[in-house]
C-alpha cells in the first residue's frame, strides 16, 4: 500500500484546501456565470494567480508521488504472475476500461500537476501585457514552473539512487526501523562533499574520495558512487571479469536517523580550511553500534554553511517533537492543513503594485535554496557556533529563533508552518471585489519601489 499509493492522502487533504480557494474567488464574483470579455474575468485572473503563487511551494508534495511512481509500475507488474493480485484488480474495473484502471488512477496526480504551467502560460498569453493580472499570472506561472522542475530533479534522483534508499531503509538494524521510507518529497537539499577520514577497507578508491550528502528530514544518507565513466570506454574484451559486488557502482552507502545523528563544526589541527564539518552517527549500547566520525569538506564554507543549518534545522525540530510530546514525526494531513485554511501570507496581499513587488521578492526567497544548491532552513546565523555544534540539540535562543524565522525562508516548510505571520484569506478576495487601476503605458518594475 505505501508503495501504491504514498503521500496521496496528504496530497487529497491539500487539494481539498486549493480547491476551496479557487471556488472562494469564483464566489467572490456575483456575474461569473455571465461574463464574457477578458476584461471582465480580470478580477477573477487576479484571485486564480493569488491561489497558485500562495500554494506553489506546497505542491512539492507531488513531488514524493511522482518519483514513488517508477515503484507503481513494479508493483502492477506483479498482475502479470499473481492470479490473486490479477482478480483483485479485475474485479475493481469489472468493464476492463483503461480509464477504469488502478494504473490509470494513479498516473492522474503525475499528469496533473505538469499540466498547470501550462494552463497558467495560457492564461498569460490571452491578458494585456501591461496589465497587473498579466504580472500576477506571470508570477505565478514561474513558480509552477519551478515547481515543476523540481519534481523532475526528484524524479531523477530517485532513478539514480532509489534502489539505495530502499536498500538502507531495509538493511536498519534493531527491532523496530525507525525510518519506515525515504520519500523524495521529504528530501530538503543533496551536496558533494570531499570525504577526508574514510573507511580503509575502500582501498584505493580512498584517495579523493567524495561522497554525496541526502538530507531527509528523519535522516542522512551518505552515498559514494564509483565513476563508470572510465569503464565504459573500455572495450569489453579488454574488461577484466567482475563478480556481483563489482559491478555494483555504489561502493558505500550509509544511513544515519534523525536520533542517532550529531554534527559540528571543526578544523583539523594544523589546516585553515574553514569549510570543514563533521557528521557524527552517535554510539549505541543497545544496538552495539560504536560511534562513527565522517570528517566532510565541502566546495566552499558558504556551502558548508548551507548543509549545517539544514541538519541543525531538522535536529532541532525533532528535539521540540520530543520536549512537547507531541505526535509522532508522520502527523496527520488534516492537522498540517489546517492552518492553511481561509488564511494567507501577508506577501499575498496584491491590490498594488508595490504589493506585487513585495509578493516578488518573497517568492524568489522561498526558491533560493533548491534542492542539491544548499539550503538555508534556518536564519539562526549565530548558531555555528551555539552550544549545539556537538549535541545537535537547539539552545533557548536556537529555538526562539527557529520560530521566528521567516518562513520565506524555508523551501520545504511543513504545511503547519505558515500559521505564523498569515492573514485572512477573506482579505485578498476583499482586495479582488475593488476596482482596479489601469496601469500606466509603462509601469514601472515593482524593484522600482524599494
């Protein structure tokens, strides 16, 4: 079932609230059901374009699903052998429609979401290019844009890595596995770090040996993949005989929970290379694990920064989960969507053009830290060097910061997040109701008002 159909249910409880705002702004106008010109569907462009830029990071949900999707078809194929699996699905689709299938179903979310950008470009080529809906709708269709890029950077990494990631989420030791899945819609940034302490028995891959860093938010995975590239080229005569575990490209792989995870800042004696930080998966008793020291060096000490603040950010959520008893780390959708709910963020007022400036700004900051380009979960600068650098546990003051930071910072905020600094959603669609200014001949840029 968790292979079939993944975060769907959370994906339905989102698509619930997104809809009741599309209706909320289709009631807003009285005459929908008569208009005609395009000038007279410009209030109802303006609301359709708040919807989208409000919600767009939040359709990153897809992106789990639609890279879980390559494990879909796995699983279906199991109908072309199993009798029961067949009669099963047979029985649920008694017409033998296409339409009707589970398969059919559940390629739907994947189609959809892809679809948007491009109702969204439509929409702006049929709008006058100086008007405010036209930028609104602009706006809003380079966040789909984004967002659809970045559900096929997942895709991708999951095609690459995927079979690791499951291969690990197995391979946990103990009696119960404390992460059950690693969904891509929970993987908030990848990097290439130099590996400067590894394991001797690499042998010679240990000389400039690199590993990629996947942050979940309920682990670390660390991944060393032995370039092919050289291989290839060979010609297969020429090629030595391998055995199984030869042939295996990935050389190394390392999964570190949430729990067990430390990290800090540190510099070997005797260097000055200010990009180096460790990760540490903590000794257990109980388990009989020893502790584990991975000395990293990143490209630069802004990347190092990224990747920290990023753990740090995870750590401390975990330590508030545990210090509030709250519920465990998969909480309910409807808890998370609530907040969402007839509310929205001060940047989604748009009844001027500096407000759509605003709203510019916001939107770029919510997108600076893309997935594999570092980052910043956290706008604690001070904690690099907080009581946390061993622990991996918030100070009072780490955590008072962690809730006051701006949640346009957070490319992958939790869908409760946004309950602080939101306002009515009745008040955009107040804005909606007002008459609108026509724009001058040549507006000018909303950067203009800073």
């Amino acid at each position: 079932m968790e292979s079939l159909f993944g975060s769907l249910p959370e994906m339905l409880e989102f698509q619930k609230v997104f809809l009741e705002t599309l209706e909320d702004g289709i009631s807003a106008s009285s005459d929908f059901n008569t208009l005609e010109t395009p000038s007279q569907f410009r209030k109802l462009l303006f609301s359709l374009g708040g919807s989208f830029l409000y919600y767009a990071d939040h359709f990153k949900l897809y992106s789990g699903f639609c890279a879980n999707h390559i494990k879909v078809q796995k699983v279906l194929e199991r109908a072309k052998t199993d009798k029961a699996f067949k009669a099963f699905l047979d029985a649920r689709n008694p017409t033998k429609q296409h339409s009707s299938t589970l398969e059919s179903y559940l390629i739907k979310p994947v189609q959809r979401v892809l679809k948007y950008p491009l109702l969204l470009k439509e929409l702006v080529s049929l709008t006058d290019q100086e008007s405010e809906e036209h930028y609104h709708l602009t706006e809003a269709l380079k966040a789909m844009e984004k967002v659809a890029s970045h559900i096929n950077e997942m895709q991708k990494i999951y095609e690459d890595y995927g079979t690791v990631f499951d291969q690990l989420v197995a391979e946990q030791s103990g009696t119960e596995k404390e992460v059950t899945e690693l969904s891509m819609g929970e993987l908030l940034m990848h990097s290439t770090v130099s590996w400067l302490n590894p394991f001797l028995s690499l042998g010679k891959a240990r000389k400039d040996l690199e590993l990629t860093v996947f942050v979940f938010k309920r682990a670390v995975i660390l991944v060393y993949k032995e370039n092919c590239k050289l291989k290839k080229k060979l010609p297969s005569n020429s090629r030595p005989a391998h055995n199984s575990a030869d042939l295996d490209p990935f050389k190394f792989r390392w999964l570190i929970p949430i729990s067990a995870l430390q990290v800090r800042l540190g510099n070997p004696a005797g260097t000055e290379n200010n990009s180096i930080w460790e990760l540490i998966h903590t000794k257990s008793e109980i388990e009989g694990r020893p502790e584990t020291i991975f000395q990293l060096c990143c490209s630069d000490s802004e990347s190092k920064t990224n990747i920290v603040k990023v753990i740090r950010s995870i750590l401390r959520e975990n330590f508030r989960r545990h210090i509030k008893c709250e519920l465990p780390l998969e909480k309910t959708c409807k808890d998370r969507l609530v907040p969402l709910k007839n509310r929205v963020p001060v940047s989604a007022k748009l009844a001027s053009s500096r407000s759509l400036k605003v709203l510019k700004n916001s939107s770029s900051n919510e997108w600076t830290g893309e997935t594999g380009k570092g980052t910043l979960l956290d706008s604690d600068e001070g904690s690099l060097s907080s009581g946390t650098q061993s622990s991996g546990c918030p100070t009072a003051e780490g955590r008072q910061d962690s809730k006051t930071a701006s949640p346009g910072k957070y490319p992958h905020p939790g869908l409760a997040d946004f309950a602080d600094n939101l306002i009515k959603e009745s008040d955009i669609l107040k804005r909606a109701k007002q008459p609108f200014h026509t724009p001058n001949a040549h507006p000018q840029h909303p950067s203009a008002f800073w």
